[in-house]
C-alpha cells in the first residue's frame, strides 16, 4: 500500500483517540495573561511536551523562561541530506471572558452539530493537535526522510515577550529549512488558504487620572476635570472624520498598494456582504478609498480595544470618576516599526492631555508586519491542500498578528508556511469559540500529504 494511504488510515481508524487528546488538551484553561492560570499553562505545556515523547520525537525539552516555558522537540531522520521542518504553535489562549456569554463553559468541551466549541478549540490548540496527530499518523506508519522540530510557546496571546530572545539564543537548535506554523485560517470551508501577508502591532494602555478618589458629582462636578470626558476626548481626536488616523507621521512609511497586489487581495473574493454576516454590524466602516478586504490585510489601523472609568454596575451612582484606563492598539502594515509608531502615539496623545488631568502610558506588546509568498515547501502545502479538498488554494493577507513569522525570518532567515484549519466565524477572542471539525479533519489529511511530499522527493 502506498505509505501516504496508510497514514492516512491510521488517522481515520484512531480518531476517537485523536479526538480525545485534543479534548484533554482543551480542558486545561493555559489563559496565558491570568496569574492564576500559571500552573494551568504550565499543565497544557507538559501535556505536548509528553504527546511529543509518546509521538517518537527523540529530544524534548522545556525551557523555562520568565514566564511560561518554550518547548522544543526534534526527531533526526537519519537520512543524509534530509531537509528540516520546524513546526510553530502556541499552547496558551485567550481570557475567556465575558463568561456568562457561553452556552456551554469555555474549558469543557461539547460538540454541537459538526463544531466543537471550547476556548482555543480553533486558535490555536486544534491546529496544534492538528499538525500533531497528523505527524504521529506519519510516524507510526512510515519512515518519513525529513528531519522534524517543534517549538511551542505559551506567551503568544500576550505577545511573546520571552520568544525573540530566545529564538537568538537558540538558533542552532532551531535551524530549518522550512517553517510550518498554523496559527491563521482558512476563508471558507471550502477553500484550503495559505496566507502570505499578516499585520503586525502595537498595544498599549492610556490612563488618565483626575481627583486622588471618586467625588460626589453634586458637590464636585463643575469644579474639576473629569477623566471620562478627558479620556473620550483623546480618543475621538485619535481619527480623521475620513476614517484614517490623526497621529502626525503614522503613514509616513506604509507601503503602499500597488494594482498587482490589490489584484491579488481581490482574488480571495470575500464580499462585503459577508463581512456585515460575520460581524452583525449593520454596516461596514473603515478607511476611505479601500477595499474591505485591502483595509483587513493591508491597511493599518487604530482601535479601542476596552474601554474603563467610573461606575459601570447596575444602577445609577452619581460620581466624578477618579481615573479612566483605555486598552488601545494599532495594527501594522509592512514598513511601520511597531517602536516607531508607539513614539509617535506617545508624542500625539501628550499634546492632547489639559493640564487638568494626569496621563500615564504603558505599552504591553508589538510586532511587525510580514509580507512573503515565497516560503520554502510552499508548493508541497499547495499541493497538499488541493490533492485534500480538490479546489484550488486561497492567497489571503490577514489582519491578525503572528509576529513569530518576522523574528523567524530575521533570526533563522526562513520564510514560514502560514495556514490553518479555523473559520471566519470561529469566534476566536470571542465567546463560544468552536472549531469545525469536519475542515479540522480535512487539515490533517492535508497536514500528512504534506509531511508525505517530502518522501517522495
Ligand atoms: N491566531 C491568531 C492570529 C491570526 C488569526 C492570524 C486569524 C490570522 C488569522 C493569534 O493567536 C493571535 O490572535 N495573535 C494576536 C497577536 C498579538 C497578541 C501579538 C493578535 O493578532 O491579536
Ligand atoms: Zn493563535
């Protein structure tokens, strides 16, 4: 029998156990921004570090870092020659707040219909398992003539604040030929995507602080600043009435869209219409003169990301808040440096602060843009995809963030493998986070065609 056909059994005749791996992996709530949740992506770290012991992979470590571990993994082919792939995931996920929006609890995982709905079930523990169970199929069945590397990291969500300087200290023990890293996604069910554009970013918090406590509006109201109004007045100056961004400078450097790339995003063809579906705004907004799939992947942008101040429970509460926080970032296209940007926000938002106020800024984290459809093995995952779903591949630039791309690029000087098996309407960062299984399925037959593709060669 042909050795990709025997993967593939293997895959389909141990599904249930598949399955069930990744719905332990699910019940571990590795929210990486949560003190408290340390031990628990701790928990989710050794689980993968163990699958990749059960799995054969040969040496399999965990390296601390300041906060939560970076594992990686290889297996030596043996083969003189043999070409290196290093797979990418992350193993953290996001908050999954607001709890009560979820029909069934984020860390439980329940099928409903062809989903199965949990936090991280879609970004990214299922494409971590996905690449996983799809390796393991391969290796239980054949000798694959390629040499394999992990690395796997529980700080994505918040940024990867420990990634780049280990990714430099550790280059030898990193270096590959190829980059397979599946944290984006597909634009239909029916359409395998690779992506070969991402925005990068920069996120920070805003502060504004008024009287040392909350006043009591009667007695107070008139007579001193208040931060809510001081905060909602730098946050409306922060855009042009045309949708574009106030801040002096923060296009200086954005590269701009030439006929052939604005052929190319058009040909991923999501409409306008479908934008309005997946979101359920009654409207589309955004940048004046662009399409909405050219302002998702190639336009930058400025958003408000939370917003606090005062009393928000039930109720009336009549008070002069003594401070307002907001959560703000931009997302970046090729040519902005994330620290660039943040100067320049810093230098705007100061010079709209009155004097009747204190503002604080505080930057949580940044990563530049990445723009390549170049990447080694590219036309083997082409391959591999259309030979899965029989429909031709999807060129997408994405609007999300996968900024390891760029310290992979500058570090070890390989271009990635941008795909994934997630949907549009996965609500991921979102409640009731699912993941289609019926496209997951298809991903790891996709994944071991792929792995296979280099047997053959
Ligand atoms: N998997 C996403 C990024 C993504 C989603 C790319 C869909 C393409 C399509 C990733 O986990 C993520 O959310 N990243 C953060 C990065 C940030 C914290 C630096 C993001 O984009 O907000
Ligand atoms: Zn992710």
């Amino acid at each position: 029998m042909e050795s990709t056909q025997k993967a593939l059994i293997y895959f389909q005749e141990n599904l249930a156990t598949f399955m069930d791996k990744y719905l332990d992996l699910l019940r571990i709530p590795s929210v990486s921004t949560d003190p408290e949740r340390k031990e628990d992506v701790q928990g989710a770290c050794e689980f993968l570090a163990n699958y990749l012991k059960n799995m054969g992979m040969e040496k399999v470590e965990i390296f601390p870092t300041e906060m939560h571990p970076i594992i990686v993994a290889e297996k030596l082919s043996g083969k003189p020659g043999a070409k290196t792939l290093l797979i990418y995931g992350h193993y953290d996920v996001q908050p999954p707040d607001p709890l009560n929006e979820w029909i069934t609890p984020p860390f439980e995982p329940t099928f409903r219909g062809d989903y199965l709905y949990a936090r991280g079930a879609s970004d990214m523990k299922g494409q971590v398992m996905a690449s996983m169970i799809a390796l393991d199929s391969v290796l239980r069945t054949s000798e694959l003539p390629l040499n394999i590397k992990f690395i796997l990291e529980g700080e994505e969500e918040i940024g990867s604040p420990s990634l780049e300087d280990f990714i430099e200290k550790h280059k030898d023990l990193l270096k590959c030929d190829m980059i397979l890293n599946p944290d984006s996604g597909m634009v239909a069910p029916d359409s395998p995507t690779l992506v070969y554009g991402l925005r990068g970013l920069v996120y920070f918090e805003l502060r504004i602080d008024g009287p040392k406590a909350d006043l009591h509006s009667g007695l107070f109201g008139g007579n001193v600043a208040n931060p809510a109004i001081v905060i909602s007045e730098i946050i409306a100056k922060l855009h042009n009435p045309d949708g574009s961004i106030a801040v002096p400078g923060f296009y200086d450097n954005v590269l701009p869209l030439t006929e052939e790339e604005k052929t190319k995003i058009a040909s991923s063809h999501i409409s306008d219409d479908t934008y309005i579906k997946l979101t359920g705004s009654p409207k589309l907004y955004g940048e004046v003169g662009f399409t909405a799939l050219e302002r998702q992947g190639a336009r930058p942008t400025l958003d408000v990301n939370g917003l606090y101040s005062g009393f928000i429970g039930e109720g009336a509460k009549t008070i002069i808040p003594a401070y307002a926080k907001a959560k703000i970032s931009c997302r970046l296209v090729p040519n902005q440096e994330p620290g660039e940007i943040y100067n320049l926000l810093i230098k705007y938002i100061a010079g709209l602060v009155p004097d009747t106020v204190r503002a604080t800024l505080f930057k949580h984290s940044g990563g530049p843009a990445y723009l390549a459809d170049d990447a080694e093995g590219m036309q083997n995952l082409v391959d591999a995809l259309t030979g899965t779903w029989n429909r031709p591949v999807t060129l997408k630039r994405e609007g999300g963030s996968i900024p390891v791309a760029t310290t992979m690029l500058n570090f070890l000087g390989v271009k990635s493998l941008l795909t994934g098996f997630g949907l549009p309407d996965d609500a991921i960062h979102s409640p009731n986070e699912r993941q289609h299984i019926p496209t997951w399925k298809k991903g790891i037959q996709a994944l071991i065609r792929f792995y296979m593709s280099f047997a053959s060669e």
